[in-house]
C-alpha cells in the first residue's frame, strides 16, 4: 500500500465548497444571481483571482452560468443536475418524457405500498393546484403543479435515492417543459386515477394508471413534435 501525506486544500477548493455550499443549501436558488466577483472576494477574504477560479470551476460543473454583461446565475443545485440539464437542452421531447415515464411509473408502484397519511395529502393538494391551473389556462403553474404532484408522488415511496435522483431530473426537466409550450398543452391527463390507485394501496393499479398516462401524454405530443416514441 502506497499512502502519501495528505494535502491541505487550496484556497481555490475552500471557496468551490463555500460557493457550493450557498448552492446546495438553498441560499442561492435556481435562476438566482450571485454577487458580483468583487462582493465574494471581500466578503471570503481572498483574492479576485481565486473566486474567478472557483466560479469558473463550477461553471464548468453546470452549478453556474455566465452571462456577458449580467452576471452569474445559479444553473442548478448539483452536478448531476447540472449534467441531466445540458443533456436535456439538445434532447428530443418525446426521448425525455420516455425518461420521465421510467421514474414516474416505478414511483407511483412503490407509493401505492409506502404511503402515510401525510404522503396522501401532500399528493391530493398538488393534484387541485394542478387541475385549478389547467382549468384558468396558467401555462406556467400548471407545469410547475404537474411537477409538484410527480414529485410527491416519488417523495411517497421513502426512497431517498429514487427521491433525489427524481428532483435533479425535474429541475432540469422544468426548464425543457416549459419551453415546449403549446406541445404540452394538447396533452393534459387527468391524474385522479394515479392519486386514487395510491391512496387505495393498489400497486397495480397505481402502476396501470401512470402508465396510461404518461402513453396518453406521449401518443398527444408525437403528431405536434414529429418523433415516434419507442416501445416499452
């Protein structure tokens, strides 16, 4: 065994995970700007060279965004997210909502066994805002309400890998859904059934209606976005 001594990190390192750490933890969300490279370079104690580094770094990530004469924004909260979100940005519809039904229809099979009492409210309360949303024609609440009802859905399977993997693709899923607009308007499902099946306890069902869904949703959006989905 070869073990060396272990090296101090660089201040370069110390500022990406303090900058990381605003990410993560919620004190600079998605789409906020962060302060200028001045601001953190008095604010951390350190030199202009090392925050533009450690900003770079996690630009390089996908944490961040440059944008020439504005500033830099957070991108996403994780790598992952970063990575899933790059990727999307040059994917077809149709291949992420295929993705998107892999999570959502295995989710919904372990929610239907896994639920409490709160998992079922927390869906029931997503499901009305998003029928309220879709009923006033509010593009914008009704993508994020969709969101809000899948991901307490896969909250309710207590599976905390399946939980964040889910939340890494859906902030980076939000930003291509909402971008497809009219495509996604022609293809709204009501997912009473998902919810009822759940709360029944009824895997198969539960199972049965995500499925159809999420097939009626992608047999809607191919005739608009022009690619056939694949077979599962």
């Amino acid at each position: 065994m070869t073990l060396r001594t272990a090296r101090r990190s660089s201040l370069v390192d110390q500022v990406i995970d303090q900058l990381r750490g605003e990410i993560t933890g919620g004190g600079w969300p998605v789409g906020a700007k962060i302060p200028p490279e001045p601001v953190l370079s008095e604010t951390l104690g350190v030199g202009r060279n090392t925050v533009r580094e450690a900003v770079r770094a996690l630009t390089h990530a996908g944490l961040l965004e440059s944008r020439q004469g504005d500033g830099t924004y957070v991108r996403a909260t994780s790598e992952l997210s970063g990575a899933v979100r790059r990727r999307l940005e040059t994917a077809e519809l149709v291949e992420i909502l295929e993705v998107r039904r892999g999570f959502e229809v295995e989710a919904a099979r372990l929610a239907a066994t896994r639920r409490t009492d709160a998992d079922i409210a927390a869906i029931a309360v997503a499901l009305a805002r998003r029928d309220a949303a879709w009923a006033a024609g509010e593009h914008s609440a009704f993508v994020e309400a969709d969101l809000e009802f899948h991901t307490a859905v896969v909250e309710a399977t207590h599976n905390r890998v399946l939980t964040d993997l889910y939340r890494d693709f859906s902030a980076a899923l939000r930003a291509s859904i909402g971008a497809a607009g009219s495509l996604l308007e022609h293809a709204d499902v009501p997912h009473g059934p998902i919810a009822a099946a759940i709360e029944a306890g009824d895997a198969d069902a539960a199972t049965q209606a995500t499925h159809a869904c999420l097939d009626q949703i992608l047999a809607s959006t191919v005739p608009l976005s022009g690619t056939a989905p694949q077979e599962t």
